[in-house]
C-alpha cells in the first residue's frame, strides 16, 4: 500500500509531500493499520483551517482526503507526523 502526506500552509508556506510504500516492511500491518484509521470518516473535500495552519492531503491506496490543522484526529496526526518524517 502506498501511502502519501502532502501538508501546504503554515507561517512560512512551505510545502512538504512524502511517501512510504509498505510493500515488504515488515512494520506494514501498522502502517495500513494507521492509514486507515486516519482516512476513516475524514471528508474528501478540503476542510477550512486557522490562519497559518497547515492542511494536509493524504491518499491512502486510490482515496485521497483532506485535513487540517487543529482539527486532526490522533490517528491523523500520527500518520502525518511518521509519513513526513520516514517517508521519501
């Protein structure tokens, strides 16, 4: 599964995208796991945010939803936070 965060926004305006595929990892069951906690019940369009916020787009095998900041779930911010920071 592949599994992509792309977060826009913030003070600066910087964009990052990452992504991790869990082909042959042997975390992958945690991964998928997080990916779909964190796609569940989250709306495919773009939600307002607070200035300076980031939004983040994650797609999750072939959905793609949108999220932003304050208003990520704990699953959400789990699944940014690790994609962002192992991803490639």
């Amino acid at each position: 599964m592949r599994i992509r965060v792309s977060r826009t926004g913030g003070f600066a305006g910087i964009a990052r995208e990452r992504e991790i595929d869990t082909a042959g990892r042997p975390d992958a069951a945690d991964w998928e796991s997080l990916a779909e906690a964190a796609v569940d019940g989250c709306p495919d369009a773009p939600p307002r945010g607070v200035p300076d916020g980031f939004h983040y787009r994650i797609t999750v095998g072939g959905r793609t939803v949108h999220c932003a900041d304050p208003k990520l779930t704990d699953a959400q911010r789990a699944l940014v936070s690790r994609v962002l920071k192992e991803g490639a």
